[in-house]
DNA sequence: GTCTATACGCGGATAGAC
DNA sequence: GTCTATCCGCGTATAGAC
C-alpha cells in the first residue's frame, strides 16, 4: 500500500465515523451515545474509530465543528448594500435550503443549545453575538431609513431562525402531522416562498 | 404515622422525582439521563426513586405526561366565534407566556421530538393531526370570508409554533445572545407585542 | 495501521434488612 | 415504607497481537 493510499482510508475511515455519529449523537445525545454504537454504523471495530479520534469527546467536537462551518458556508450573509428586501429574500432562501438539506446539523445543534450549550458557550458568547450585534444594526439602519417598519431587529432574527430551522428540528413531528414519509424538493420553494413573503408583509417591505 | 401522613410523602416525593427528572432528562437525553444523578439531585436513595417509578422508563413518562398535560391546558384555543384577531392574540400570547414560564417543558418535548418522537409518535399521529386539521379549517374559513391573506395554514401554525417556542428551547443562546443571566417579566410583553403585530401584519389583519 | 482481548468502572435493577 | 448491599451487564479505553 502507498501512503497515498492510506491517507485515503485515512480520510474515507474519518468520514464515515462523523457522518454515523452524527446520527448516534441526535439519536441518543452525547451522553447517551455509545463508541460501539458509532463504530457499527460506520462498519468500522470499535478500535478503529477510537484509534482515529482518541475519545468520544474528540469524535462529538468534530461533529460540531462540521457544523458550525455548515453554518457558516450556507447561511449566506445579510449586507446593506442589498437592501431589505434582496437581503431578506436571500437569508430566508438560504435558511430554509439548510434546513431541507441538512436538517441533522441544525438537530446536532439545537439539541446542544437545548441542552445548555456546554460545548457552544464560547462560540455563543463571541462569533454569535457579534453576528447579531452587526446585522441588528443594518436592520436599524433600513429602519431609520423608513425602509422598513420599526421593530426590535434582535426580535427578527430570532422570527426567521426559529421559523426556517423549525422545519429541519421538528422534521418528524411535521411530517407525522402532514402524514408523510419524506419532504419533497418542492416543500423548499413552498416554504421559501410563503416565509419570505410573510416575513416582508409584517416588516411592510413593499 | 398516619395514613395521611404516608400519602403526603409519597406525593411529595413522585413530585421531587419528577421535577429532578426533567432537569435530568434536558442535560442527558433519556439514554443518557442516569437514575442515581435523579435520585441524588432528588435528594433521595436511589432504591426510592425506583420504587416509586419502577424504572427509568416509566419516569420518563411521565415527566412527557406532565408535559403534554401542561401544553393541553397552557395552549388556550383557537376558536372560530373569536375571529382571527382574537384567536391569534390570544393564542400567541398564551404560547409565549408557556415558553418563558415553563421553558423546560418546552425543551423535553424538542428533545423528544429532535430524537425522532419515539415515545410520542402516537401522540402526534393521533392527537396533534387532529388539532392541526381542526385549526386549519377555521384559518381557511377566516380566508375565504377574506379576513385574513391566503396562505397555507399548516405554514401558519408552524410559524407561530415555531417563533414562540423558540424563546423557550434556545433560551441558554437567546440569554448569552443578549448578554444577560436571566428573562425579566417585561421580556414577556414585549415579545407577545412583537410577535402578535408581525403575525397580524403578515396576515393582513387590520 | 488494524483489530482482538481485556481491565475497570458505572448504571439499572433487585433482594432483603430494618 | 425506606434504605443498604449487591448482582450483572454495558461502556470507555487501552494493551498488545498481527
């Protein structure tokens, strides 16, 4: 074998340990999951993936980190230069695509942040406040502008991530209601469509 | 010791079980959650605990009985005779006041429901169908008889299920968010303001 | 690098003393 | 009814064979 070669196994081995745990760990929370458990579903010896991440902590802090870097990448980015109306159609756009695409990561972090965020506090406390903190004040500045009604814009953001992410969390139970098995990829542009309106007709953009 | 007096301890104590339990079950999941970390946060032998439940099971249901018990009567109504700017102020008040009041019921049941509802998959495909197809119908009546814009219900209920629960299940990110250690009365108000004029806006009610 | 075998502790549950 | 002592299995992690 070439070194290549098992840097391949190497990085094919690593892939299929995150993408089984990160199951295990919203089937079963951190606590509850088992290193067994994540090594049957990847089809790797328990050895193997143990021998790749160490511990079981290093396993779950990898799954976060691929998931915040998701957010990261997908969530697109809220600019004045847009304006309301592009700026809002594009986030809500981009929110709810996640949410249908990669409903597992927005479940790996809902359940920590449900669980007390123990292993976000920081990332809560720095890269998310400042976040919030910028686009809270484009927001007053279109505010301020007249281009927009006047509302808290912190009140905002939370309305658009609970509603967009609402569709990837609570997946089962809206299906269960809706009597599903699966969403279709036209439910995206369903629920883009009527969020993005409903979020514009209650800021009285246009 | 009387009777009574027996009677007296067993409620007091099923109900330290059971308020220990929850807090439990949000910080470890079910599989997670251990039947010693209740007992001690409990303040009683673990034997007790498990004579009064039997097994970490039936403690588990029912902290989610309490739970749906509490969303039954906490949740108000949506009725016709109201009309929608009635229905939807009560009802989004009556959602906000549950999530800052009781936000830890709020967590059990995303918990539950992010893990894939495997203990209140019944309890969806049965009763909360039923409510989601009842309220739909008075929405869409409210449509036709052009009180309100037409969109989809269900997206409606999400909506408001959604952006109310929010308060409650990502409280820990809401509060370091915004830099503070606990809600205030006042943040009630406000986000039962907030959310009921966007919600009416968005509908074009008024 | 990969896997088997095993040490060691924790957790659920029960038996039985008080 | 209440609690102590204990059983037994599971889970993490490692040692060491291949």
């Amino acid at each position: 074998m070439t070194d290549k070669k098992q840097g391949q196994i190497r990085i094919k081995s690593q892939e299929k340990i995150l993408l089984a745990a990160q199951d295990e760990f919203i089937s079963n929370g951190y606590k509850g999951a088992t290193v067994q458990s994540i090594a049957d579903l990847a089809g790797l010896p328990k050895a193997n993936v143990l021998y790749y991440f160490k511990n079981k902590e290093n396993i779950y802090h990898a799954v976060l980190e691929r998931t915040l870097d998701m957010w990261d990448q997908g969530i697109g980015d809220i600019v004045y230069e847009d304006g309301p109306k592009v700026a809002i159609e594009k986030f809500v756009s981009a929110k709810v695509k996640m949410s249908f695409h990669h409903p597992k990561a927005s479940k790996i972090y809902a359940m920590e942040i449900i669980q007390g965020a123990q292993h976000l506090k920081e990332f809560a406390r720095t890269y998310l406040r400042k976040w919030v903190r910028d686009k809270s004040k484009i927001f007053q500045r279109w505010i301020d502008e007249g281009r927009m009604i006047n509302i808290e814009p912190i009140n905002l953001i939370f309305l658009i991530w609970s509603s967009t992410q609402h569709y990837a969390d609570f997946e089962t139970q809206i299906l269960t209601i809706m009597n599903r098995a699966d969403y279709e990829e036209d439910d995206v542009e369903q629920v883009t469509d009527f969020l993005t309106q409903f979020i514009l007709r209650g800021l009285e953009i246009q």
